[in-house]
C-alpha cells in the first residue's frame, strides 16, 4: 500500500468499496495519531479555546470509546465495560493518571479488534442498538457500511478538531 511521506496510507483511487472504505478509515485514524506526534504531555493536555476543554488527549481517548461502541457494543453485540466513564461519549476528560502511551495503547487495541470483528463480515451485515438508540433512529439495526461510514466522517470531523488545536499548540498545520 503506498503511504504519504508521514506514513499514513493513501486510499486507493481504484477500488473496491469496501478497501476504499478501510483504507480512508485507517488514513483518518492515522491522522490523529499525527496530530498528537512530538507533543509533551502538558500540550498533549492543552485545552482548544475557551470555554471547550477539548484536547489531544481527550480525542485519543474518545476515539477509543467510539471504536468500542460501534464495532464491540453494536456490531459485535459484545457486553463490554466503557473505557473512560458511563456516558458513550465519555473520554474528553483527560486525568493526571493516564497520559498519551496509554491512551494511544487502548484506542490502537480498539482499532485491532474493530478489526478482527469485522474481518470476514459483509459490508451489509448488520448490528443491532439498544432499545433506546432504535428508537431514536428508527431501526433495531445498522449495517456495517454504515458503521464504517460514520467512523470515517467520525474521525475527520474530529481531526479538523485536532489540527486546530495543534496549530495554537505549536504552530503545526496540515491535513
């Protein structure tokens, strides 16, 4: 697979939908990770603009509670715990006892089992929400195209998120 000189992959511009599909996935999670590269704790932990509290760090770590949701919790149909609190949407909140190395280690241990989950399955198999989010959406279940198209536009809403606050962190900009 050819990647950018920043290491992330570069999507095919011919492919199959579902490569087409991982591959802007894993260009988008690999762009976080840059986002947070050559960072100290303290900036890691700086805040965006007031009055947010939003953070490198509380990204990591909000991205691993999203990728646990989508594929364990719903696809999967696994009872896991949450990682970072009660709230789905939980892991914001960054804490003096995690820092970047373990926040990185459970969101890329989320992505290798999203991974494992979804290896032999079809782009129209499905899971299924709660009683609670069917009705908030109208259907007990979701497709895994679905699932993969909403982590894509997940991630990159998120990552105009981190390049800003990269920039007032140290100047970094890019895509």
């Amino acid at each position: 697979m050819a990647t950018l000189p920043d290491g992330r992959p570069i999507p095919p511009l011919h492919a199959d939908e579902r490569a087409m599909l991982e591959t802007w996935l894993d260009y988008h999670r690999e762009t976080l990770a840059l986002k947070c590269a050559d960072l100290t704790d303290d900036q890691l932990r700086t805040a965006s603009v007031a009055p947010s509290d939003l953070t490198l760090l509380g990204l990591v770590q909000h991205m691993a509670e999203v990728e646990r949701n989508w594929f364990q919790r719903i696809f999967a149909g696994l009872d896991v715990p949450r990682l970072y609190g009660m709230n789905p949407h939980d892991g914001f909140q960054v804490s003096a006892a995690h820092g970047l190395d373990e926040a990185l280690a459970s969101w890329r241990a989320e992505i290798d089992r999203a991974r494992e989950l979804t290896a032999d399955a079809a782009l129209d198999d499905s899971g299924r929400f709660s009683e609670e989010d069917a009705a908030l959406v109208g259907s007990p279940t979701v497709s895994l195209r679905w699932i993969l198209v909403h982590l894509i536009e997940e991630y990159a809403r998120h990552n105009g998120h981190a390049d800003l606050i990269r920039e007032a962190i140290d100047g970094v900009t890019g895509s």
